[in-house]
C-alpha cells in the first residue's frame, strides 16, 4: 500500500509556469508520485475532468485515476479546479474511515509542466448509471440491498455535516460483489455555509440546487441531498428519472405506481420541491423500508 502524498492547503498557480496542453493519455505511462502508471481506457468525463483506467506498476494493481486539469487561461477556473481538486481528497480521506461505501484514494500527484492534476483510486466495475440501464428492472431484494448501502453513505455525510450536491447514478459506482461507494466530493460543501448559483445535475440534484440564477446566494443544508437519494431511489424503481414537476413522487407516465408502501413513502418525502418539507438523512436510518426484509 501507498500512502496519499500531502497536500498544501492551497495550489499557488501564479508562481508555477506551465503550458497549456491537450494530451491524450489513453494507452500513456506516466510516473504519479514516483510510480508508474499505465492509462488504459477513459472511463467517463465530469465538469471537473476525466477519470481512466489504469494499472499500477509493477505490481499491475488495477486503479481508477482522475485527472483534472488546473492550467486554464482563467485564473478564477484555475483557481476553482484547484480547489475542488484539494477538497475532494481532503473530504474523502475523512469519510473512508468511518464508511466502506466511500470510493479509497491511494494518491495524488501533480505535474506543473502540463499542469494536471492525478487522483488515484479504487477502481469499480461500473458506475450505477450504466448498471442500470442494461436491466429492464431490479427486483425488490436488489433494490433494497442498494439502498440500504446509499443510506450508509447519507449518513456518512450528514454526520460530518457534508453536502455532497452531485448525488447521481453515475457518481455511484459498483464493485464486486453488489457493493456501492459514492465518488466525486469536487463539489461538496460542509453544511450551513453560503452558496453562489447553481449546481449539480437535473434532475438528480435538488431543484434549490439547480433551479437558481447565477448570482442566488443560498445556505447549505443536507436536505438537499435527501432530494438526491429520494431520486436515485426513483431511478432503481421505474428504470428512469424524476423531474421537477410535482407531484415528483408519481410514478412515469404509463407505468404503475410501486405496491410496496414503506418505498412510497420514502419518495413521497424526499421528492418534495421544498426542501424544508424533507426529513434529514438520519430519517432513513429507522424507515421501515430500510428495515424491513
């Protein structure tokens, strides 16, 4: 094992010179806090940057590396990535040791001659999104042995008193064994601070979330991602997502509603325009459907 490399507290862009450059990284080996590493395939693209496959040597560990870019002819974009960079590895240091359902991250590096940054972790089999749409449906048992494992996460996060605010399909990722861990803090926030504009994905996101001008200042609180799990769990009910319009907890057009009431009443809740009509997080720890077999 390698321990993640120390980071500053802030990345001073202004004293490094670099060059802004468009580097394909796919079948590349490049050294990443003294190991190499071999890019096999990229694996999805964020707002932030990319994440790849790839194999550690020489051991040919399998790792996921993401790879973001702070060099920008914007200092603010520059300076925003930075700082999403550094916030997405502080907090999931912080929340793997209290949850198995928090992607591991081995190590971090950065490179000031093409200004990219490399965060190196655990590599899953798929995202949730992907999983999801080669099924026509999960049965009950798959489902509630997924949320079961989201509700761990939520209270992961609300305990630190964290906002993840990207809480989708694809920010979740499936290992061996149906097991799921959340990836992608770039964006989170500790709660009851400010916020300016928008954020997120539609429709997973919460509607204060992403439905606000830019210039809206907002105070974070956890119940934003209460709208998030309501929705993936709406996601692995009717094989499709919510909208905005309400009432948001109704089943999609021409499918029928779930018969499973304790499920109901999970979305009834948490699909709620709102946000101050939504239980906090630790309300899923006691739901009968959570508890129920």
């Amino acid at each position: 094992m390698f321990a993640l490399a120390q980071q500053k507290s802030t990345l001073e862009l202004d004293t490094w010179r670099y060059t802004i450059v468009t580097m394909p990284l796919e079948r590349k080996t490049l050294l990443i806090n003294g190991y190499e590493y071999h890019f096999d395939k990229k694996l999805g693209r964020g707002s932030f940057g990319a994440v790849y496959a790839a194999h550690r040597y020489p051991d040919n560990k399998p790792v996921a590396i993401k790879v973001v870019s702070l060099a920008t002819r914007n200092s603010a974009v520059s300076l925003q990535n930075s700082e999403a960079v550094l916030n997405e590895i502080e907090m999931a240091r912080r929340l793997a040791q209290t949850s198995d359902h928090i992607i591991h991250m081995y190590d971090f590096d950065f490179h000031r001659h093409t200004g990219l940054s490399f965060i190196v972790m655990e590599l899953g089999q798929q995202d949730l999104e992907r999983f999801l749409s080669h099924r026509r449906f999960l049965t009950p048992d798959e489902r509630k042995n997924i949320w079961r494992q989201l509700v761990d996460i939520a209270n992961t996060l609300h305990n630190y008193q964290i906002v993840h605010f990207d809480i989708k399909p694809q920010n979740l990722v499936v290992f061996p064994g149906g097991i799921v861990k959340l990836v992608d803090l770039g964006i989170a926030q500790k709660a009851f601070q400010r916020r300016i504009g928008p954020n997120g994905s539609q429709p997973y996101s919460a509607p204060e979330v992403t439905l606000i001008s830019l210039r809206h200042i907002t105070i974070n609180t956890t119940k934003a991602d209460v709208w998030s799990w309501g929705a993936v769990l709406f996601r692995m009910t009717y094989m499709t997502a919510p909208d905005y319009f309400e009432p948001c907890y109704h089943p999609p057009r021409n499918q029928r509603q779930t018969r499973d009431p304790h499920l109901r009443d999970i979305l009834r809740n948490t699909l709620v325009i709102d946000a101050r009509a939504r239980p906090d997080p630790s309300w899923f720890l006691d739901h009968p459907y959570t508890l129920s077999f």
